[in-house]
C-alpha cells in the first residue's frame, strides 16, 4: 500500500504516523521548511493513544511533484487547509503520471464539498472523503499531538460510489490506536461536523477562548444557538440530512455532551489566527451561506461570523 500525504500538518502527519505503524509505504508532499525538518528529525505522533515516532529513512518527504517517481501511489490523502485545494487538484491532475492506474483520493478536511474542487478533473470513482472528530495539533512541524478523541474517523463518498476498497486504510488507522470506519451516510456525519465546527470555531477565535468558555457567557450561547438553528433551517431547505431531526435535538446533545467534551480545546481556525494565517472558513460558515443564498434561507448570523473572520484575515 503507496500513499502520499499531501499537507505535512498535524491531520497530515498524524494520520502518517498511523499508517506508517502498519508497515504502509508513506510518503509526505511538504514545504521547505516542514520537509527539512521531517528528513533531519523524523515524524512523530504522540499524545492520546499510542505514541509513534519515525526516523528519516523510514518515509519519504518531497517538496515538489517533479521530484516523485511515476506510478507510484495506490492513495492520495489531502489533509491540507482547504484554502489550497483549487491549487492541489489541478496540480494533481496536471502530475497523475505519479499516479498508479487504480488510485484512490480521501480528502482529510473540515467543512463540506470539498470534493468539488477534485471532481473537476476525476472520476467520483476515485474521489472520497473523511470526517475527522479527532483533534490534531502541531507542537513542531515534524510532530503531531492527538488532543481529543470524540468519534472514529469515517471515510465514505459524498457521491454515492462503492467504498470497500477503503476498508485496508481503515483497518490501517483503527490498529494505530484512532478508529477508523466505513460508512454510506458522509453526507449526514460531514454536516454533524459543520454544525459543531461553524458554531464553535469562528466565534472561540474571535473571542479567543477555548470551546468551554463559549457555553458559560449568554451573549455567545445566544449567538450560537442562532448559528445552529440557521444551519438546520439550511440542511431543511436542502437535500441534505443529518443526525438530528431538529436544532433543539441538537443543542441538547451540543450543551450537555459534545462540548463538555472537548473543553479545553482550542480550534483550528483559533490556531490559524493566531499564526496569521488564511482560515477554512470558506467552507465552513462560507459553505452555509452558499447554500441560504442558493435556497432562499435566512443566514445572517453565519453572515456575521464570517465577515468578521474576513475582517480579521484582511490584516494578514
């Protein structure tokens, strides 16, 4: 099994170092910096679960697609920022030569329709996507610490294909020590995610709290509690589902249980911030207002949120 791992971030670098505890051939697309880092002092994944850590010469690190060899990859996970995917999916489609003829993509990402920017040079057949509950940060480029564990990983096809040939990737990560597993319902999970991650990332990184804090100020929790009641209005008004029938179904277990949770954590978007870096909330709180333009919906505390995360990235 050949993989490529394209975004040496912490999903990116944890997943590997999952992998590469099954004897998978891993292999990393990475920058100048982080690649030099990762072929001086190796890989490492510690925190929740069993921690792994790999020498140089036990994966490889390329910086550019012309330095991999043809025909080489059974799968490529993206687990870049979204911002990139435009730039990756031409590029992977301009390089497919690295590619063996029966490829897989998975798609390692936050928010929905990520596929989209795949599509439009592969098959649905070869496009696949993840749901990742599990909180991954980066303490040093070459390490990736597992901070919260909620639910398994899953992979699935937000386009209806056949999704068996992904069970070794999946046996691959659940033996690593993070579950991992199959499922013909993405699309609900993938939208179970939008709602905990549009209501809790933008405003912790406004705010610059943790998720905790959020839940114990009545200007914020009103402020979410309009985010999530805009986003089932959207999913209503759409084909989409998910695992709720209602947004009070929802906030129950969102009060009471899935932020008690994951406390203490501090979001992706509140990381990216803080680095002064472009945010994914494009496709996230973006997505949403996509879709209530699209079907009439009102969405304007989404609207909120994402202009003043916007505002915030002006300065970057």
């Amino acid at each position: 099994m050949n993989i490529l791992i394209i975004g040496s971030g912490s999903v990116g670098i944890g997943i590997g170092c999952s992998l590469l505890s099954q004897n998978a051939d891993i292999s990393f697309l990475a920058s100048e910096k982080t690649a030099s880092k990762m072929k001086k002092n190796g890989i490492k994944r510690t925190g929740l679960f069993t921690n792994y850590s790999f020498s140089p010469s036990e994966f490889s690190v390329y910086e550019t697609y012309s330095q991999i060899p043809k025909e080489s990859f059974d799968y490529v996970i993206v687990a870049s920022k979204t911002t990139a995917n435009k730039d990756i999916s031409k590029r992977l489609d301009e390089n497919r030569d690295i590619l063996k003829d029966n490829f897989t993509i998975i798609i390692c990402q936050n928010g929905f329709g990520n596929d989209k920017a795949y599509l439009k040079y592969f098959k649905a057949s070869q496009v696949y996507c993840a749901r990742i509950s599990t909180g991954f940060t980066r303490s040093e480029r070459n390490i990736s610490e597992v901070t919260v564990y909620t639910e398994p990983i899953l992979l699935g096809s937000l386009q209806g294909e056949d999704i068996r040939h992904l069970q070794p990737i999946a046996d691959k990560i659940t033996a690593s020590g993070i579950n991992c597993e199959l499922t013909d319902e993405l699309d609900k999970y993938l939208w179970a995610k939008m709602l905990y991650n549009c209501t809790l990332n933008p405003l912790g990184a406004i705010l610059d709290v943790n998720y905790g804090k959020l839940t114990e100020n009545e200007y914020s929790k009103d402020i979410m509690d309009n985010i999530i009641e805009e986003i089932f209005n959207v999913i209503d008004a759409t084909p989409y589902t998910t695992l709720w029938d209602t947004a009070d179904d929802y906030k129950n277990i969102f009060y009471s249980k899935l932020v008690p949770d994951t406390y203490n954590h501090y979001s992706s978007t509140h990381q990216d911030i803080k680095r002064k870096i472009k945010t994914e909330i494009d496709t996230l709180n973006g997505k949403v207002i996509e879709l209530g333009e699209k079907y009439d919906v009102d969405v304007s505390t989404n609207r909120l949120i994402y202009k003043l995360i916007k505002a915030i990235e002006s300065d970057f």
